[in-house]
C-alpha cells in the first residue's frame, strides 16, 4: 500500500455543495493540489475512473470496546471496520473498563489509539457525579469533548445529581455531549413490563420502556440548562419526532451552542423491523415508529439535526441470545453505514451533498477538527472513493467486525467504497486492507 506522492485521475468530487470532476494530488499527509488534468512524474498514479471522491467520515460516536471488554471489540479490530467503511476518524466514548473519567485514563486511552488504531482518533472525557475537578483541570483541545450519560447505558456512568450536571455545564468551554433518556421514566417502564413478563420481555417493548416520553424530558431538560448556563451541548442519537421540534435550523451550525446527531439506525429500522430483527436492534435509545423516523428526516433535511453519526457498539451474537433484561443494547455500524445512507441516496432521499455535509464537514465545524472533513489543498488526506454502482450483499464472510455480525446481514447496498486514504496512505482498496497504520491523534483549533 503506496504513500508519498499519489495522484488521484479522474475522481469526481463531492465537496461544499459541490459535485465536480477533478484530479487530487496527495504528498505524505496532506492533499496538495484539486486540479484538472495533475501529472506527476514521482508519483503513484491511481486512476477512479469516474468513481465518487468524499471526505473520510468524521465518526463522532463509537464504542470500540478497548479497555475491558474486547471480546466483542477492540481498537485495532473496529477502526479496521471504519476504514472499510470510508470512516476516517472517530471519537470513542468512555464507557469502557476501566472508564475514561480521569485524565490519566485518557492519555492511556490515547496511547492505545496510537498503537493499535487504524483510523484517527479521540477520546472524549467523561463526565461522572464526582469527577468536576478533575474535568476542570482538562485542556480544551486535549480530546474531543466531554461525554455525559443522563441515561444508563453499557458500563452504567449514569449522572443523576442535577446540581453535579450543572456544575459541569458551567464549567467547560468543551462540547458537552449528551445521551439523554429519563432513568426514573425507565425504571417506571421496566418495573410494569417486568411484573407482566418477568425477564422475557417481548422486544417489542422496547421502545415502550425506553420510551419517547423518557427521551424527550431528559433532552428537553438538558437544553434548558444549555441555555440557562451558555454551555455547548450536542444530543446524541435523537430518536424521536418530538425531540426534533427542540433544535434550530436558522442559524449556521458555527454559531450554534445547541446541536443535535441522529444515528444510521434510527433512520433505517422502525419498531416493525423488532419482528425479523429482535434483539440485533436493541438499542438504547430505542428504535421507534415509523412515524418518528420519517419526523428525523425531515429534521436531518431541513438542518435541525446537524450530524449522522453510527454510536457503533459491538456485542457478541451470544450476549444479544438472551432475554429482555440480559441481551444488552447496541450493534456494530462503522463497516456498513455509508453504504446505508448511499442507499437512501439512491431511493432519492437524501442528496450526496448533504451526506458529506452530515459525515464530514459538520463533525469538523461542531467539534472543531482541525484540518480534516473536507478535500481541501492543504488537508490531511483523508478521502473516500465510491462506486455507486457496484452492488453488494452483507454476509457473514465480508463482515469485519470482532463480533462477526451485522444488523445488515442480508441486506444487498448499490454502493461500495472501493478506496480509503487515511493521511495520504492508502489504508483499504477493494477489500483489501494496508497492515501499516498512519492514524494520527485528532487535534482541535479551539
């Protein structure tokens, strides 16, 4: 796998709201010049013949898994799935073992990043009931942001003391992300299902014990404190239709203090797809109605929702055969979201403009990334090459995932990602991977 000098023939460029024919000369890390016509003697030609050219992915939440639990994921094994998946960058949550709550465990998290990651990365902090000045002390432009689970998920960093919450929110210049559900809605939920089912509970349910009524308090709750303090607040994985009416749309994203992401899953599956799906789609928050997924579209369209991101978080297929209350929530995403969303591309639901918008150039603005989510000279090259008429099917055997399994398997997609450049270093070439790693820490220009 070729670095150095490459330059890229007959790429068509899908970029600020652009679709345009173009070569791109990449030198080391960086993209050097976007012009007609490049030759390069030194160079390593590689012709796309026609083939789409986006910005890497900017994945802003993923669950690789590492430390602690990799046995169904790890750092190595789940950013060798993004790169396969046109991501380029990504920023793992904290909930791992031990959890990134101190800033010590965060620059050993990053030591495993530089080890082991095969696309860039970030670590954001989390933040717990008992951990504020330890987060004061934390350098704006050490990590991503902060992570705040106002709902229990995987490795339960549940913050439930308002007055720690607005303390944190008073206290950071840093983008505070939220995953917001209303645990005492929840357990209000969980306890009436239980006394019907006792542990088997049917999945259908889901979504009426993680309900739309406990997302929407919680994230409701969260903006008003957002305003009350100034803080920088972005929502993780809106699954509702009510929640969409709580953002704007009428100012740029740069100027924003209150943004939003929604997940590949939650535009795809809807409460119907429990019956064929069962516990592969458990997910916290839970997939909704049908109705509330048409509600985040138009939310993702009309840009109140800000980012498409994947919360990738693997578990294995034996964990996920269990009943209700022991089959974990989460699924692997990174490999197969961009083909997802090409999909809806091609059923003439999205544009491929507003795809890179949304995967690449959004992340960058919201979190301040610098120097990547868009192919422009004097970039980091990281970069995507897609075939949108190359059809595939999910299956076992093209799975790359620790875990084996995909929530997609059976599922044929039209677009393939045929290139992946990380840095300027061709990391992936039609299923082939590089086995040298070029992933850099991701910095920010705060």
């Amino acid at each position: 796998m070729f670095m150095g000098k490459i330059v890229l023939k007959n790429a068509k460029i899908v970029n600020e709201n652009n679709v345009f024919d173009s070569d791109v000369l990449l030198e080391d890390d960086f993209i050097i010049r976007i012009d007609s016509d490049i030759s390069d003697a030194n160079a390593k030609v590689i012709d796309l013949g026609g083939k789409h050219l986006l910005p890497g992915i900017i994945d802003d939440q993923v669950h690789f898994r590492e430390p602690g639990l990799t046995h169904k994921g790890d750092i190595a094994s789940e950013s060798r799935a993004a790169v396969a998946g046109g991501i380029t960058s990504y920023m793992e949550q904290p909930n791992t073992n031990p959890q990134t709550t101190t800033i010590q465990k965060l620059e050993e998290k990053f030591q495993l990043g530089a080890k082991s990651s095969f696309a860039n990365y970030s670590f954001p902090f989390g933040g717990t009931n008992d951990n504020l000045e330890e987060l004061k002390r934390l350098d704006k432009n050490a990590c991503s942001g902060v992570k705040l689970f106002l709902g229990s998920s995987t490795g339960n960093m549940l913050v439930d003391d308002e007055a720690v919450i607005e303390r944190i929110f008073q206290n950071t210049e840093m983008v505070i992300s939220a995953h917001c559900e209303d645990e005492n809605t929840i357990k209000r939920n969980l306890a009436k299902y239980k006394k019907e089912f006792g542990d088997d509970i049917p999945i259908k349910y889901h979504p009426k014990i993680r309900s739309a009524e406990a997302c929407y308090l919680s994230s409701s709750k969260a903006i008003e404190l957002a305003k009350k303090t100034g803080a920088r607040l972005h929502v993780f994985h809106l699954s509702t239709g009510k929640e969409t009416e709580l953002f704007r749309n009428d100012i740029p994203l740069k100027d924003k203090k209150i943004t939003a992401e929604v997940c590949i899953h939650h535009l795809w599956f809807s409460d119907i797809d429990y019956e064929t799906k069962g516990a592969l789609i458990k997910w916290n928050p839970a997939v909704k109605t049908a109705e509330d997924r048409d509600q985040l579209w138009q939310a993702l369209l009309d840009d109140r929702l800000d980012v498409i991101a994947t919360d990738h978080a693997p578990h294995t297929i034996e964990e996920k055969d269990n009943v209700y209350t022991k089959a974990p929530s989460g699924g692997p995403l990174v490999q197969h979201a961009l083909p997802a969303i090409l999909e809806k591309y091609h059923e003439e639901k999205i544009t491929l403009e507003k795809i890179v918008e949304k995967m690449c150039h959004n992340p960058s603005i919201l979190f301040q990334v610098e120097k990547r989510g868009y192919i422009r000279e004097g970039y980091f090259a990281d970069l995507t090459a897609v075939d949108l008429n190359s059809p595939w099917h999910v299956a076992k055997e093209n799975i790359v995932y620790k875990c084996g399994w995909s929530p997609f398997e059976g599922n044929t997609f039209r677009s393939k990602i045929t290139h992946t450049f990380v840095n300027g270093h061709l990391a992936y070439e039609n299923g082939k991977f590089s086995t040298e790693r070029h992933a850099k820490r991701l910095t920010f220009d705060r």
